[in-house]
C-alpha cells in the first residue's frame, strides 16, 4: 500500500499529534509522518514524534526577517523531505499567500469549533461568551484567510452549564482526536474532490439523527 507522506506542523502540546502517530501506526492507514516541524524548540509535541522514530525539525519564527522567509524554510524542509500534505496540528502561526498558493489544497487545519464560528486563538472562551449550546470541532483545508477553507470533518459536542474553557476544551479536544486521522484517511484515499468552497466526499456516509441540548422536551 502507497502511504500519503505527511508533514505536521505544532507549536505545542501536541496532542492532535499524537493522535496523527497513533492512526499512523495501524498497518491498515493509508498515510505516514515523515517530517514534524516545531517553531517552538520547547514545544512538548516534538517529545511524542522523537518517541516514534519521527524526524523532528525546528524552525524558529524569530530567526526569520518576515513570515515569508520564515514559510520559504519551511517550504524547503517540507519538499526535502517529500512531504505530500501538510498537516496544521496547533501550529500557531498564520501562513502566507505564498505558502498556502504553493501547497493548494495540500494543507489542512483543525480548528476547535464549528467553523465558520469563533476563529482565531480563543475558540472555547468565544463559544462560552456567545452561550452557545453545541460546539465542536473542524477539519479543513486551508485559506490564506485564517480558519477558513472547505470543511472536511466536523464533530459537535453539548455545551454543558458551568463548562470552563477547560471542561470544553477537553471536551472538544476528545473529538478532535477522532476527526484529523478521519480527514487524512478522506484525503489519503482520494475520496475527497474540492468544489469551490466544498469538500466533497465520495462515498459520504453519515449517522440519522441529531444533537440536542437540552436533552429534555
Ligand atoms: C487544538 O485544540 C487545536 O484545535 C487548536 O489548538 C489545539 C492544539 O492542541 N488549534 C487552533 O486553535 C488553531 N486555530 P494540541 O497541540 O494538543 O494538538
């Protein structure tokens, strides 16, 4: 079986990374990581892709003059290392034009909250101020506008009363570890043709029913 090479860019935690090296694992998935890319040197992440073999790179936003110089470095260890699709995994940095003209429909981004909802850096506090009651998370393929692209995968979870950023954050996060493999299995098996501002996907299945919250009529 021809594995889809990927690339994953973090800055942190790395925990949707995790999940990524996980999927990865199982014979059956039909791509691979060979190249992290970090532009924190101490972003946790990089221990979990050392601890399965994965070559580790890092490149420091703050040696680079501008954003463009800094993508053209990564851009270059990506190709170097023949990465197919780059993978957004809690990279906290917004890509240039270039970059994501170079690598059309070859980057995707999870983002925790159901896009075209709270974008940006503080989803889960956006979603609590805004008192929604179901939330979630997304998949999709990057724009050079942040958090927007064609939506690939998305999972939604209740709000809960009293939630804090954090029992939504683990609450999404949850999800989030389910839907990126999810995406990169769509992409990896060619089942996913880009319409405009659509992603469509051959062989869609999906579950009847829906979310409610309250539960109780
Ligand atoms: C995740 O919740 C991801 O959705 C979010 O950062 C977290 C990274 O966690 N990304 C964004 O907010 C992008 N706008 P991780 O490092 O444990 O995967």
């Amino acid at each position: 079986m021809k594995r889809l090479k990927l690339g994953v860019l973090i800055s942190g935690r790395g925990s949707n990374l995790q999940a990524l090296i996980t999927a990865c694992a199982e014979s059956e998935f039909p791509a691979e990581i060979v190249l992290v890319i970090s532009n924190k040197p101490d972003a946790k992440g990089l221990e979990h892709a050392t601890a399965a073999g994965i070559t580790t790179e890092v490149v420091e936003h703050g040696d680079y003059a501008d954003r463009e110089s800094f993508d053209r470095e990564v851009d270059a260890r990506l190709r170097s290392a023949s990465v197919e699709l780059v993978c957004l995994a809690g990279f906290m940095r917004l890509l240039s034009t270039w970059f994501t003209d170079s690598w059309h429909d070859r980057v995707i981004n999870i983002h925790p909250s159901l896009l075209p909802a709270f974008k940006g850096i503080d989803a889960h506090a956006q979603a609590l101020a805004a008192g929604v009651r179901l939330s979630g998370c997304t998949v999709h393929i990057v724009r050079p506008e942040m958090d927007a692209g064609p939506i690939l995968v998305q999972a939604a979870v209740p709000v809960l009363p009293g939630d804090t950023e954090d029992d939504l954050s683990a609450r999404i996060l949850a999800v989030e570890h389910r839907c990126y493999p999810l995406a990169v299995r769509l992409l990896a098996e060619n089942r996913v043709r880009i319409d405009g501002d659509h992603a469509i996907v051959e062989g869609d299945t999906y579950t009847e029913g829906y979310l409610i919250n309250p539960a109780r009529e």
